[in-house]
C-alpha cells in the first residue's frame, strides 16, 4: 500500500422524518369517514406504525362522540 494514500473519514448523521399526524375526525354531519381512514392509513404506513400503533393512536386524532365510542370500546378494541 503506498504512503501516498490517504485515509478519510466521514460523519454519517442518520435522517430522521418527523412524524406526520392526521386531521382530526369529528364525526359531524358531513365528515366523511372513509376518506379520513384513508387519510389515516396513509400516514401510519409513513409514520411505519404497526398495528398496534395504529389502534393505540387512533384515540388521539378522534373528538366528539367518536372519541367517546373508542373510550367505552377501548378494551373490545385489537389490531
């Protein structure tokens, strides 16, 4: 190996995505709940949540009387 060469070294910073979250679902008159478990879905496979993840933050993205459902219905719940 020759003298001449030369060793480099390189910092290597890992990307990190911030998590994206979805609209919020009220439940109104009007919501349209297919389109926002849709929109859902597409963001938990970007946010890589499994299952679990899905299930468990769905709570968080609900208000109205559907939060009040996932609440009374939480330990009926599996992903």
């Amino acid at each position: 190996m020759s003298q001449d060469s030369e060793c480099q070294t390189f910092s290597i910073f890992p990307l990190v995505q911030p998590v994206r979250a979805p609209s919020i679902f009220h439940g109104e008159v009007g919501d349209d709940p297919s389109k926002w478990v849709k929109e859902y879905e597409q963001i938990a496979k970007f946010n890589r949540w499994d299952d679990t993840m899905c299930l468990a933050n769905a709570y968080f993205f609900l208000k109205g009387t559907d939060r009040v459902k996932y609440e009374n219905n939480e330990e009926n719940l599996s992903s």
